[in-house]
C-alpha cells in the first residue's frame, strides 16, 4: 500500500476520534475511511469501534463501515 494512503487513513482515524470535532465531521471521516475500502481501511475501522473514548453511537458506525468494506470484497 502506499504510503500516501496509509498517511490518509491516519489522518482520517485521528479526526474520527477526536471528540472535540462535531459529529458530523467525525462520521464523515469514517465515510471517508470506508470508502478507501482496502485491508488497512478495515482495520483502521475496526480500531475506532474498539476505541472506549468514542461514543457508543460513533463506535457502532464505526463497525457498520467496517461491515461495508468487508462486503466489498
């Protein structure tokens, strides 16, 4: 994987799970994630629903995404 999109997911993982961005940012950002939809996107998913700091609703997202890019393969 590149190293353009690996710098991509980290940035992205980071705003999901900052709580002090607005929730729509933060569910953005996970879009923005699944729509990568490699490996490492999956996993940068599934970190975020494991993240106890992040709301149970973010968390739920979160493995809804992860759900999606599963199913792209």
């Amino acid at each position: 994987m590149s190293a353009q999109i690996t710098n991509e997911l980290q940035k992205l993982s980071t705003i999901a799970a900052d709580m002090t961005f607005t929730e729509k940012i933060r569910h953005e950002a996970m879009q923005s994630i699944d729509n990568i939809g490699n490996h490492e996107a999956l996993l940068a998913l599934l970190n975020l629903a494991a993240n106890k700091n992040m709301t149970v609703k973010d968390r739920d997202l979160a493995l809804k995404f992860a759900r999606e890019v599963i199913k792209k393969d």
